[in-house]
C-alpha cells in the first residue's frame, strides 16, 4: 500500500516486501487486532499528502460516476417543480456507501455531489473515533483532494459550485461501527470500497466472501468502485501486523466478472514506490452491480504491466 501495498504499511512490511511468518499466513478477519489499529499512523503515512497514485484512482473514479451517475430515489413531484421553477439543479438522492474507509475520506468526497446520505460501515473501533471526530470539520489536506475531484468534475460537464464539502461531509455522513460480512442487500446507489477484501484476511474464501457482501449491498445498476493490493501479503500499521490476500488482476477480474455486467479494470503504479525493485501495484476495478450473478463477457482489462512499463520507457 505504499505505492500500493508498501506504502500503506508502516516502514513497508508489507506486499512482498516482507514474507509472512507461519503464524501470519493464515489469519482470519476475527483473528486480526482490528481495534488496535493506529489510525493517526495510518493516516500520517498515506493520506497526509496526495500521492500520485491516488490522484490517478481519483481523477478515474471522479470521471466514472460522472458518466455513471447513481440512479437515487425517483425525484418527488416537490423536486421536480423546484427544479423547473428555480431551474437548479435537484438537491443530491443517492444513498453511498464506503466499507472499510480507515483514514480515508477521499472515496466519500468523490461521491458527496450525488449523495444525500454516505454511510461509512467502518469495523475498527480506533478508526470509528477517528473519524467521527475528523467529520467534525476535515483537516486542510483533504482540501486538494476535493480540488482535484472538482477539477475532473467539472471537464466531465458536471459542476459542484455551491456544494462546500466540510460541512456537507459533516451534516451527511454517518460513521456505522460494522463489519462487511453484516451488509444489508440492495441498498445502496453507489458504493466505494478501499483496500478492504483482500485486507481484511489471509483467507481467499474470506476475501470472496467481502467482495460479494460489498457489490451485493448495492442496488441493481449502481456504481462502484473498488481498490485492491496486488500481490499483498500482509501490512504493519503501526505496532499491529494486519493479514491479506495476494490477489493478481487475474483473479480479480474472474471474480468481479460475475457481478457486474461492465466491469472496467486498471492497474494503478506509483512513481515513486518507497522500496527499489518493487512495483507496488494497485488495482482499480470499476462497473456497475448486476444485484444478481449474470454471465457475461469477461472485463477488461484496460493496462497491464507491459503497457506500463512501455509507457515509462516513452
Ligand atoms: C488497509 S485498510 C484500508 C483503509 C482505507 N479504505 C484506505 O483506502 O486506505 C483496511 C480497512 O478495513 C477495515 N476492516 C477490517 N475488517 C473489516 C470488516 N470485517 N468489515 C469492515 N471493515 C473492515 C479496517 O478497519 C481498515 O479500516
């Protein structure tokens, strides 16, 4: 997680970069210190600056709900008079969704403009307190991620003047102390899911089992996105070893291919990965929930490591 996996640990001992020990390979999501986990750490070292791998996933995400609005609640006969006689556009309907959203606020503010409410369903104690408390009124950092959000929204036609995003956050956010697995079905109109599935156990069925509960938590035809660490396999967050799944593109696109009629997949590098020789991969999956398993094309996968590596030598 430091580009990638690296960098979201403390001091890389994470993806590759740190073999597990016996004890570490098999831990399942109730196993893990989940309520010791170091949120000021955690934040400190991947969230305090804009990194350029997350300004690609968020210039990517702000420009696919653009072109893939969530759908929210049909607009009352109030609404649509408001909207014709002040001809504004309609106050936000959506219902948003962010599972496992530790220290990051960037995936909420990238659905704030079409969400009424966002529920961030958080498992870990120290992270709940966290955030509650950095809802109150956001630090100045989060400044440029909206300011890039905004940028990308508005060269994709959409327009977020008026919409000031610390008090928006603060008044339609609630922080929910849950776990993935307790997701309610078809409820949400866009989601966002961050480094969680392949995070949160070193079991794969675990894993398989989170991302379902995560796209199935989401109305027929809403949109999402999701980021995993490639290759991960495993995390220090402060004093806390935390497990994952080594997930390749490969698997992630068999999987996710099931749930989603369109899935778009990228692969995300970092310029400057923390550790010499390691690529620090994420993976950036976008599409929209099918509320059922379909059969369907397989995803594409839009760059590979090859076009990466091609475009590095240009
Ligand atoms: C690697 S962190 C990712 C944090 C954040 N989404 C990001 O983008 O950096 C994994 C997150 O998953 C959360 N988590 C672990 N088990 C969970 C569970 N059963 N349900 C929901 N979240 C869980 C952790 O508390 C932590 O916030």
């Amino acid at each position: 997680m430091e580009a990638a996996a690296v960098r979201r640990a403390e001091d890389g001992a994470l993806s590759g970069s740190v073999p597990p020990t016996d004890d570490q390979t098999h831990v399942s999501n109730s196993d893990a210190p989940w309520d010791e986990f170091d949120a000021d750490a955690y934040w400190e070292k991947n969230y305090s600056t804009l990194r350029d791998d997350d300004e690609e996933i968020l210039r990517r995400i702000t420009a696919y709900f653009a072109a893939n609005p969530p759908a929210g609640e049909r607009p009352g006969l109030h609404t649509r008079l408001w909207r014709r006689l002040t001809r504004r556009a309609a106050p936000p309907t959506a219902l948003g969704l962010d599972v496992g959203p530790g220290t990051n606020l960037y995936p909420a503010l990238a659905m704030l403009p079409y969400c009424r409410r966002i529920t961030l369903w958080e498992y870990s104690a120290t992270n709940v307190r966290w955030l509650r408390n950095e809802l109150r009124s956001f630090r100045s950092t989060w400044d440029v991620f909206w300011g890039q959000a905004t940028g990308i929204r508005r060269s994709s036609g959409g327009d977020t003047r008026g919409l000031d995003p610390r008090p928006a956050l603060a008044r339609r956010v609630d922080v929910r102390q849950a776990s993935i697995f307790d997701l309610p079905k078809s409820r949400f109109d866009v989601g966002t899911m961050f480094f969680v599935a392949e995070s949160l156990t070193s079991d794969r069925s675990e894993f398989e089992r989170a991302t379902r509960a995560f796209v199935e938590s989401l109305r027929p035809g809403a949109p999402f996105a999701a980021a995993f660490m490639e290759g991960s396999v495993g995390y220090q967050v402060g004093a806390c070893h935390f497990p994952a799944v080594p997930v390749t593109i490969g698997q992630v696109k068999e999987f996710l291919t099931g749930l989603t009629p369109d899935l778009e997949l990228h692969q995300v590098f970092s310029e400057k990965p923390l550790r010499e020789g390691y690529h620090g991969t994420m993976i950036l999956a976008l599409g929209r929930a099918s509320g059922k398993p379909l059969e369907t094309p397989p995803g594409t996968v839009v760059a590979t490591h090859e076009d990466a590596a091609a475009a590095a030598a240009t």
